[in-house]
C-alpha cells in the first residue's frame, strides 16, 4: 500500500489509542487480508469506522470525541499520534482474523487511515490512486472537532470544489447556481418540517395544475369566437400543445418521487417481501412499463398501484388536450347587407305606352309572355345550377358569401289544383265533336264549323257534356278513330266570362281569378284505348300576397313560401263583355271590360293592387291555353299528336306540334306552382312597383368549439395524482422515525447495497439462473437504521461460528 503524503498543513499531533489483543496467538485462525477485518463489539463493520477497531472483547473503546483534544482548531488537519494500550482480558474462544501490525524496514509500525468520501476536508496533497476507492465508510476521519454522527439521510449536498471559508454546519459556500440548488434541496428534505420535506413534489403538482388551469381560462375565454390571432404567429394549438406538456411532465414528478418513497415503505413491517418487488418499485417510478408490471405485482391492492395508474393513464393526456378544441367554421355577420326586390304592385302598361292613330294601344307584358310561354308549351323554365343552389330569378344584391333576409311579403300569384276525377263519367254518346284536330270552315265566312259525331269516353258533368279525353267510333267519316288524349277547359266561356250551365265547381275561394280550368288527360293512348279512369284536376290561379323568407349562400339562391293569401270574398262577376258585329251586322269579336281593381291584403295588414286593365290583359294569356285540345289523328304513334289552341281565334285555328305535352302527367299541380312562381319572380324583376327588403350579409370563418368532456381525463389524473400525493406524504409522516424520505434516491440504494458476500452469492450460482430470477425467490425486509436482512438461508453467506456478540446470521 502506498504511504500518504506528509500534509503541510498538519501541526498538532492527535492521540488516539489503538487497542490490541493480548490472546494467545496460537489459539487463533490465520489471519486474512488487513481489508477483511472486522470490529465484533462495534454494531457495523470496521470498514464504516475512521479507523479500525479490531479489539475484541477488550472494553469498548473511547468514544470519538475523548480521543481528540478540546483545544479549538487552528484550521491545519492534525496529524494523529498512536499510542498503545495493552487489554487485559484474555480470550476463552478463537476470534475471526484480526490484522496485526506490519513494520516497514525501518522497524517502523504501520497504520492505515480510511478516508471518507464525502468529507470535504480531505487534504488536497492527496494523490489519485492512493487510496482504495472499493471501500465503503460513512463520514468521519478524526478531524479535530468533527461529530461523528452519520445523517440518516443518504442523501449528502454536493460541495464547493473551491478553496474558501466553511459555512455553519460544515459545509462550504457552492460555487454555482446549481449546487446552491442542490443545497437548498437537501436541507428541505432533511427538515423535520413536511411541507419542506416534499416541497419539490408540491411546486410540480401546483405547476402542473396551474398549465392545466391557464388552457381551460384560455377555452373558456375564446370559445364560440373567433380564432386568436396572436404575434408571431403563434395559434391556439400551439399555446395547448405547450402548457400540456409542461402540465404532463410536471404531473408525474411527484408521482415518481412518491412511488420511489413507497418503495422504502413496502419493506417495513413483519412480513418479508420479495427482492424483486425493489426493482419493480424503481421501474414504476421511471415509466409505464413498470407502472404495468407493479399494477399486476400489487393485483392493485396498494396505494403504490394509484401511482401506477397515474402514470399509465398520462400516456393519454396529450391526445386528449388535442381533442379539447376543434374549428368548425361559421358564418358570421358582416358590415355590408343584402338587398332583394319584393312586388308592391303591377302596372308594366304605365310606362312605354303605345298609340294608334290617336287611340292607346294595350298589349301584354312581353316578359311575362315569355315566361309563360315555356309553361304552356313546354316543361318550362328549368332553374340553373349555381354553386351549391340555383340560380336566383330575382335581381337580389349579396356582397358577401350568404345573405338572409327577414320575413317579407310580396305580391304574386298563387296556384291551388284538386283532384276532379268524381265530375266525370264514361259514356258514348253523338255530340258536337268540338275537340276534333282539324275542324271545318264555312266556304263564305271562313268560319270554324263543328260537326257531330259518335265518340266514346270521359265526359264532364254539365247541361252540354264535354268530352274530356276518348275516341271517335264513326267509320267512313273524316274524324273515324281520331283519339281525344288531353283537354284543358276553362268553367267559363271564354266569351262572355259566364259559368258552365250545370257544373260545380270545386274551387270557389278567389275574387279575381287569373285562371280557372279542368285538366283531363288519358295518360297514355293504352290507358285511353281499354277506357282507364284519366288524371282529372280542377285548377284556380289568381292574385295573392306571398309571405316568404329567402336565402343566398355561396351563389345558391332558396326561398321558402310560409303563408298565402288572396281575396276570397266572392260576389257578383265584374266582367262586362259586348259583342261586337261588323257593318254587316255580323258578329266580328268580344269587347271585355273588368269593372274593379284588384286588392289584396296582406298578413301585416299592406294592400296590394293591381288595376283592371293589367289583371285583365294577364287573364288573356291564359286564354291561349285555356280551352285548348290534344289529339292524335290518323297515326297510332303519340308523337304525332297536336295541340289545338288559342280556340278564341274562329277563323283559321292554330295547332302546335309538342315535344312534351305537361298536361299529360299527374304533376300538373307541381307544374302550375312553377308557373305561378316563374310570373310572380317577374313582377318582383320590373323596373318599377318593386321595394328593397334589406338583410344582413354573412362570411364564413372559423370559430373555437371547446369539447369539454375530453377534458375528464386530464383533470381526473390532476385530482389522483393530488391524492395519491397527499396519502404518500401522510404515510412518510408516520414513518419518518424508520423510513427518511428517500424518495427516489440513488445514494440511498447505494449505501445500503448488498456486502460483497451476498452480491457473489446472487451472482456467482449457476444452478439457481439469472440473479433476477433470484431476485424473485429471495425475500428480504428492510430494519431502520439496521439494513436489509435475508429470510431463509438459501442466499445467507456462510461464516465460521460467531461471538455471541456478533450479529446474526442473514443480516447485512
């Protein structure tokens, strides 16, 4: 062994007596290695000792302190002067091995001092590789001065490497910001005071809570608003991201500490516990998997296996503060507003007026006829697709994405149809065949004329019966097996505005009717050959005021018709009609005058009027369709069935060649309400009549959803780990006289480390596997201030037969 260097500092020689044993040599075992001896009146190890004792059964020996003199210290480590003291006793058994003293070849004696490792006043002449580093000690070097009282805390403060003046209580000044830390940390956990004891554990748990509370004051604060717009960018998401993972790492600090103070705990008491359950402590207290393995260990019967599900579940927390906050988007109300027209009247015959030789000239609305027009003759007007609607038929104003407006009113026209099948009954009969495609004209006048015949089918119920839809049985006739397949026919005659003689009408519910007419159709040439019942409605268009509420989003145009109301109040007919005859005296056409205007009052008590000259010009139009006739002569083929209309004409009728007929289906109600919605958008388009309904405009944007129930998760764990906290540091409260609060320390694990004896048995048998599944047959009890102590004798190091002094076998 190496001497230790002369130390400039040294002054003042230190007695201390080495106590020697005066038995027999003979009596004793051969000595061992001097690193091998023991002190047996001592309660640990020599090794543990500043110096050894290696007295046995010799009185104790002096205490630490007599052996050092009361005069204070100048600051120079003494150099101890060794005196010798003989015992007296003499021994009546053989002892284990005890070191003898070597003399070097000078005839000097040799003594060998321990140092300590954690002392801070080892002097510095001290070189590396001097001194055995494998041994264990405590503090305590026979310093003049210094207590020899071991901290029953393993944990020791780190200190100042640097030169410097010592503080109180024998540690030096640190000398950064990290050690005065580590400093402050060991003196709380060495308090007697709990809250400085797991003051650490605390601070995290309250972070933890206080990340946890700033993302739920941010949610409530934004939500249902719009996304915040930050500097620098940053976003929501960020902001959660951040504090929740400061909340998730905050939160499982004081769980791990306390599951590694549980491990100390888990050994105290009568029972033994298995040496694997240290390892599965320490492992839980690091992470999930230990977590898991301690869960099924503990079959989750103690409250180290509330902190094991804490930690298990913390897995979760990140995904579920995701999921807190979603941004569905909204539309929100701008600064511009919408606009849409709305019809207070019509009177396009007020402006642009036409004169002939003096006298005004009235003619119908060339818009309005080219909106019926296709619904005469065709499907009619198909709406067009724009973005996610239609095309709006109204010349509205949306500066934004959408706009909605408030409920208005507007004038238009109203179309109602009933089924009308029950006026009808089949017969044939000899009639005026006033249906045919091609009647004939008187030679003179040019006149239509109509002749009689058989015919087989529908007729309407009324003095003079109508053929609604049938056929002709005349042979050798012009009109033999012409087919009737549809007719529309007015209630009235369309000359002198009077009612059918004889029939009932079925719809009665309208002043000033633009319409009114019976559709019947054969629906097929099959149906109507074998006589099948036709599709028969009775149909009334006529004035009415409109409540409705309308809407433009992203280029799509809707609008919704709540409420309708026309003048039902019915009275006498205000048609006045008069013949008119030529200079001949010959009838040559009708004269029509509507005596009243049309008024109609709405739901929010407006009128709305239209004068006598417009309601009967727009009542004309429909005098086209209304009566007219399709039939199919000389061909089987439907397509070649004509349209016989505008009857009113006597000279010369017209006929019209049809690529769909719409009075041939049963959707001719659905059919006529787009008609009337088509005339009534046209009388909202005018350039005059016509009011601005203004609504609010909207864009869309997104909006902060908060998601509260994601959040049970992340404030559950909060109020576990609270607990499991609060439990743990009451349980290290009543066992601070046993258990210090170690926590997850290292220090402590390895200062109480196995001796090396027991580490060769564990590790050095092949028979019995790995020392982890030795680990989990062994079974060991932690005593206080004692150490740990082996059950069985499986793994207990054998040693000769001891003093009745020494320890017993199986503690270490």
């Amino acid at each position: 062994m190496s001497k230790l260097p002369v130390s400039p500092f040294w002054s003042a020689n230190t007695n201390i007596p080495i106590y020697l044993d005066t038995c027999d040599e003979r009596e004793l075992p051969k000595a061992k290695d001097p690193s091998d001896y023991t002190c047996p009146t001592c309660e640990i190890s020599s090794r543990d000792q500043p110096i050894h004792c290696i007295s046995l059964g010799s009185p104790s020996p002096p205490s630490y302190r007599s052996t050092s003199p009361d005069a204070p210290s100048t600051g120079n480590l003494a150099a101890p002067a060794l005196k010798l003291e003989i015992a007296s006793h003499h021994c009546s058994k053989p002892l284990p091995p005890r070191p003898a003293l070597h003399s070097d070849s000078e005839g000097r004696q040799r003594l060998r001092f321990r140092r300590n490792a954690f002392s801070p006043l080892t002097p510095a002449t001290i070189k590396k590789g001097d001194i055995d580093w494998s041994r264990k000690s405590y503090a305590g070097l026979g310093i003049p001065e210094a207590q020899f009282k071991p901290d029953k805390s393993p944990i020791t403060p780190g200190t100042a490497e640097k030169k410097g003046e010592q503080q109180e209580g024998g540690l030096q000044e640190a000398s950064n910001f990290a050690q005065r830390i580590e400093q402050k940390l060991w003196k709380y956990s060495a308090s007697r005071n709990v809250v400085k004891r797991w003051l650490l554990e605390i601070i995290s748990w309250s972070l933890s809570a206080t990340c946890m509370a700033g993302i739920v004051g941010m949610l409530i604060a934004y939500k249902d608003k719009r996304i915040p717009d930050w500097p620098l960018g940053l976003t929501l998401n960020a902001y959660i991201s951040v504090l929740s993972k400061v909340a998730s790492a905050a939160l499982l600090l004081p769980v791990s500490e306390a599951l590694g103070q549980l491990k100390w705990s888990w050994f105290q008491g009568s029972n033994s516990k298995k040496m694997w359950d240290f390892e599965l402590f320490d492992n839980a207290s690091r992470g999930p998997w230990g977590s898991l393995l301690l869960l099924m260990r503990t079959k989750g019967k103690s409250l180290a296996a509330l902190g094991a599900a804490v930690t298990l579940f913390a897995l979760a927390l990140d995904p579920f503060f995701q999921q807190v906050v979603e941004y569905p988007e909204h539309w929100r109300i701008q600064e511009g507003t919408g606009s849409i027209p709305t019809a207070t009247s019509y009177q396009p015959y007020l402006s642009g007026q036409e004169y002939r030789q003096g006298f005004e000239n009235i003619e119908l609305d060339p818009n309005m006829m080219a909106v019926s027009h296709h619904f005469f003759y065709d499907n009619g007007t198909l709406p067009i697709t724009f973005g996610k609607g239609v095309r709006a038929e109204v010349p509205l104003v949306c500066p934004n994405s959408k706009c909605t407006w408030p409920e208005y009113e507007t004038l238009g026209i109203c179309n109602e149809c009933t089924d009308a099948s029950d006026v009808l009954e089949f017969k044939c009969i000899n009639t005026t065949l006033d249906w045919v495609q091609a009647p004939g004209t008187d030679p003179e006048t040019e006149q239509v004329t109509f002749s009689n015949g058989t015919s087989c089918g529908w007729y309407l119920k009324a003095d003079n019966p109508l053929l609604m839809t049938g056929y002709n049985v005349d042979r050798d006739t012009a009109y033999a097996g012409e087919i009737l397949m549809m007719r529309a026919q007015p209630i009235y005659d369309i000359f002198t505005r009077e009612p059918l003689p004889g029939y009932t009408v079925k719809l009665n519910n309208s002043r000033n009717p633009l319409a009114h007419a019976i559709i019947v159709s054969g629906e097929s040439l099959d149906n109507i050959q074998r006589n099948a019942t036709p599709i028969a409605h009775e149909c009334l268009l006529s004035w009415c005021v409109k409540t409705m509420m309308s809407e433009y989003t992203e280029g799509g145009y809707t609008e919704n018709v709540t409420r309708t109301f026309t003048n039902d109040t019915v009275g006498p007919s205000p048609w006045v009609t008069e013949q008119i005859l030529d200079d001949e005296g010959a009838f040559s056409g009708t004269f029509y005058y509507y005596l009243e205007n049309v008024t109609v009052r709405g739901h929010s008590g407006y009128e709305y009027h239209v004068d006598n000259t417009t309601h009967s010009l727009t009542l004309f139009m429909f005098d086209d369709t209304f009566p007219s006739s399709y039939t199919l002569a000389n061909s089987s083929d439907p397509h070649d069935a004509m349209l016989r209309y505008k009857e009113y004409t006597t000279v010369r009728p017209f006929s019209r060649n049809l690529t769909y007929n719409p009075y041939m289906y049963d959707n001719i109600s659905a059919h006529l309400d787009k008609l009337a919605t088509a005339m009534t958008n046209q009388m909202r388009s005018a350039t005059s009549n016509t009011e601005l309904i203004i609504g609010p405009a909207f864009d869309k944007e997104s909006f902060v959803d908060v998601r509260w129930a994601w959040l049970t998760l992340p404030l559950g764990l909060l109020g576990l780990a609270f607990i499991f906290l609060v439990a743990t540091v009451i349980r290290s409260s009543f066992e601070q006289e046993h258990v210090g609060v170690w926590k997850t320390s290292a220090i402590a694990t390895l200062l109480y480390g196995l001796p090396d004896e027991m580490q060769k048995k564990i590790t050095s048998s092949k028979e019995h596997g790995t020392p982890r599944a030795k680990a989990k047959e062994v079974r060991v009890k932690w005593l206080p201030r004692g150490g740990w102590r082996f059950s069985g004798n499986a793994t207990s190091p054998t040693a000769p037969k001891t003093h009745k002094n020494m320890p017993p076998e199986g503690w270490i």
